[in-house]
C-alpha cells in the first residue's frame, strides 16, 4: 500500500510537471510573437495595420466586416452584400470562417472598428507553443528538451513571414496537433482528434487540409506496418472524412467554384530548405523563380545543423523502419515542387498533365506551402533520435542537451536579423495600402439608397470605397476574392460600364465612376444626375 502511494505521487508530480512545461511553453510563443508583433497590433480596436499593412490583410478584414453586418442565412459563411448582388463567402476572401463565426454571434457588443487578426496570432502563438511541448514531452519526458524543441517551433521562420502577409495561415498548431495525433496512434480516442482537427481545418483555412491528410497517411501506414486492428485503422479513417464531408456541403464549399489551371505558379524551388531569401546572417540567399515565394520554407542554420548531427546517431534497424514512408513523402513532396521540378534558376524536368488533372491541382495552386510539415518533422525526428541515442548514460544525456542547446543558439543567431526586420516592420508607421481620401458624399441626402457600385480603376480607391460602403451599410459591387462562388442568390453582376452604356443605372444605387471613359459615358448619359468630387464622379439616378 505504501509503495502504491509512492508511486501515485509520483504520477501525480510528474503531471504537474508536464502541465508547468506546457504553459511554459504556451506562454514562450505568445511573448515572443507579443514582442515582434506589438500588444498594439494585437489591440482589436487597433484596425489601422489591417487596412494599411499590406499582404492579404485587407482583403481579409473587408471580407468579416462585410460578414458581420449581413443577414444570417442558410448560406451562413456567404453574404450577398459583398461582390453583390452576386455575393462572396468568408471562405473565398480568406477571412478566417471559424473566428467570423463566432465574433458575428457577438456583433451587437462589438465596437465598429473591431479586428480579430492580432487575436488570432497570438493566439496561434500560443497554441503552437504549447502543442510542440506536447510533442517534446511525449518524445523525451525531459523538460530542457521540451522546452528547447518548442522554442525551435516558435521561431519557425515561416509561421513569422505569414504573421506579416496572412494571418490564417499562421496556424501551424494544426499541423503540430496532427503529428501529436499520429504519435499517439496507439490511443483509443486517436480516431476523435483526427476528427476535430478535420474540423479545425476546415473552419480555418482548407489549405492546411492535405498537410494534415500527409500525416495522416503516415500514420495509417505505420499502424498497418506495425499490424494494427483493422477496425481501429478504418475507425479513423472513418472519423476523418465523415465530419470532413459533412462541414464541406453544410458550410458550402461545394458552392465554389474552381480556379482556373494555375497550378506550378506558387511552386517550391528544391534549394528552399536551405535558401534564407533574406533571413539568414549565415547563409547566402540562393536565385529562385518570381512567383516561387510561396515556397519559402527555410529551416533555420540551427537546425540544419541539428538535422546532420542527428543522423550520425540513425541506426540501419531504424531506417528499415521508416522505409515504407518514402513513397508518400516523395509524392507529396513532388506535389509541393509542382509538375515543373527547379532548382534556383534552372528547370530540371517538366511533366505534362492532362487538362482535368492540372484543374484538379489547381484546387491549391500555392503548392509551395504544402512542404511546411517537413520543418516540424526534420525538428521533431532530429531530436527524437539524439535524444534516445544519449539516454543511456547521464553524460551522454548531458551531452546531447549541450549539443541540442548550441543548435537552438545558432538558429536564434541566424535569425536574429530576420527577427530584427519583422519588428521593425510591425513597429513603423504603417504607409497605406488603401488610398486616402475623403468620400465627400451626403449620405444623409439619400436615405433610400442601398447599394454602392464602382467602375474599374485604381484598386487602392476601390478598397478605399468598398470601406465608405460598409462604413454605411451599403452593399459594394466588387470584391478581391481568392474564388468566385456560384449564383447561391441567383442573381449575377452587371458591370458598371455596361450599365452606363445601356443607360440601365437603379435608383437604389450610388454609382461612383473612377475611370476616364466612364465619366465620359457618365457625363453624357446622365447629364442631370452626375456630382463631381475630387477625386471620382458619383451618380445617383433621379
């Protein structure tokens, strides 16, 4: 009985432990992500770098504020008053469904310029902090090791580049809570995480879908090699797809339509792993084709390091064991590279794909960003292998921590400009990317109109206009969605110019014309009901 209850307080301070390392670790992401990115861009009430800040950000902001003051519906992540009389989906406009979702519900308490971006960052921070602790703590059971494997995850270089252009993507937990699952295989909830990451994935952003897919299969593989209940293999895979096909038609992404064939533009270049594009003191940037920054996937020097000491320490038993992965990990990693294979500026192969597969592709045409999982595998099987070679003895175990300790130093060193750069940006005044001007139009004159249409023209007035509209609960025209949605509200846009020629303008609608042939067609057709300001010329039809 008494060594029962040794034992039991064993247990129980071995938990508190690991609790204490994981919010740690937790909390090490969000002061690091709250020092570079600022408390002030974290500030909801702070929406000036969401509409100045450049990347995706506008896009994103525009597309929940829209969403926020539209009618619920049967569509509930699609609104009409965006793109209208059309409509748009927060899934298209990148605007992070889940957290649209749930800040809507609240809409009424919320002030008028609220953003949710900063929240979501750190947030992810967080998250990513603690799930790398969660998998360091499952590798190791050693709290050092843990911890210095988080900090490795946190300064992912890539998580920090998103944190700038497109704050969805940031949640790289997902990817790391996916690889927690596929590590606790032998569970028997396994197959209920598989399901909530389905959902996370598909509330948050289906990109990091065939991410969590390619662990998935991995895992599948190692529990068949490894001669696991069928039932329990199929149970999973039953788990994943049922709530994947469920959230696909309830939540309407099967009302989007496909994006032309791009695949192969957003490509990874073979040099990315090693290829700093900049954020490197160590490592010369290497060449890589234009539209390949979409590929970025930088390991960080400490790491490299970390990767080629480690497989001094891989034993043949142990390649044996990871043989069956090959294949997998070297057709996803193609689908990363795209069909056309290049290494800084050179073209090594081409492979021709037939039309239907090149659209299919095309569903993720950024295919750059599928190789993100391989950071968190290269750091996580580094450490796992140094970390059970050395635990035979405690010099050895003393040893290892020196070495794994030097690497995370090397890898903050490396990127410590990098760093640098990222703060200075968060930091400085924002120069915009919405063009500002006064929209000098009394709404108060014209209380029965309800809708706003632009013209095409300069696309910084046009983001400019299309907050003029949501600022007065009008719909707008136009929309910089990632996709197109089908007719939901069976209705399609008429474009401005077409308008003025047939002269068919509604009465309903301001029309503000912003491009040269237009305010001639404007002037000419609707002599009466044009008013010219500064920088455009509005109609509303008498």
């Amino acid at each position: 009985m008494l060594r029962y209850k040794k034992i039991q307080q064993l247990m129980e301070r071995k938990l508190s432990t690991k609790w204490l390392i994981l919010i740690l670790c937790a909390f090490t992401g969000m002061i690091y992500i709250s020092l570079i990115f600022g408390t002030h861009n974290i500030n909801p009430n702070n929406t000036d770098w969401v509409i100045k800040g450049g990347g995706d950000y506008f896009q994103h902001y525009i597309g929940w504020r829209f969403f926020r003051i539209s009618p619920w519906t049967k569509h509930f992540l699609f609104m009409q008053n965006l793109n209208y009389p059309e409509g748009s989906s927060v899934i298209v406009t990148d605007s992070n469904p889940l957290f649209c979702l749930i800040f809507k519900l609240f809409r009424p308490f919320l002030p008028q310029n609220f953003q949710f971006n900063g929240i979501w960052i750190l947030l992810n921070y967080g998250l990513i902090g603690f799930f790398s602790g969660c998998i360091g703590w499952k590798l190791s059971r050693d709290r050092l090791f843990t911890c210095t494997l988080s900090i490795f995850t946190i300064l992912n270089p890539v998580i920090l580049q998103r944190t700038a252009i497109h704050d969805t993507l940031t949640a790289h937990w997902l990817i790391l809570y996916a690889i927690l699952a596929a590590l606790n295989w032998k569970s028997r909830h396994n197959w209920l995480h598989w399901s909530i990451i389905t959902v996370f994935v598909m509330l948050i952003h289906s990109y990091f879908l065939p991410m969590v897919s390619f662990i998935l299969l991995l895992q599948l593989l190692w529990m068949v090699q490894n001669r696991d209940n069928w039932i329990r293999i199929l149970l999973i895979i039953t788990s994943f797809f049922i709530p994947l096909t469920l959230i696909y038609f309830i939540a309407g992404f099967n009302y989007i339509l496909p994006q032309s064939s791009s695949y192969g533009e957003l490509s990874m270049n073979l040099n990315a792993f090693f290829n700093p594009d900049g954020s490197s003191v160590f490592l010369p940037n290497r060449e890589t084709f234009p539209l390949q920054y979409e590929g970025f996937n930088y390991l960080g020097f400490g790491l490299i390091v970390l990767i080629v000491f480690s497989l001094f320490h891989l034993k043949p038993e142990q390649i044996k064991k990871v043989l069956i992965f090959i294949f997998p990990v070297v057709l996803y990693l193609l689908f990363a590279l795209s069909n056309t294979i290049t290494f800084d500026q050179k073209v090594l192969a081409t492979f021709p794909l037939s039309t239907k597969m090149e659209q299919l592709l095309s569903t993720f045409r950024s295919s750059g960003r599928f190789a993100w999982p391989f950071y968190y595998l290269f750091l996580f099987g580094s450490g796992f292998l140094i970390y059970r070679k050395v635990t035979v003895s405690k010099r050895r175990l003393n040893f290892a921590k020196i070495i794994i300790i030097l690497c995370l130093g090397l890898q903050i060193a490396d990127l410590s400009e990098f760093n640098i750069s990222f703060y200075n940006r968060f930091h400085q005044e924002k120069s915009s990317e919405v063009q500002e001007f006064s929209v000098d139009i009394p709404m108060e004159a014209f209380p029965s109109v309800k809708h706003l249409a632009v013209t095409d023209g300069d696309s910084r007035m046009i983001d400019r206009l299309a907050l003029f509209a949501v600022e007065n609960d009008l719909s707008f025209n136009r929309s910089a969605n990632a996709r197109k949605i089908y007719p939901i509200y069976e209705r399609v846009n008429d474009s401005v110019h077409d308008q003025l020629v047939n002269r068919a303008l509604q009465r309903d609608t301001i029309y503000i014309i912003i491009n040269d042939e237009d305010k001639r067609l404007a002037v000419e057709n609707y002599p009466n009901d044009f008013y010219r300001t500064e920088y455009f010329i509005y109609i509303i039809k008498q």
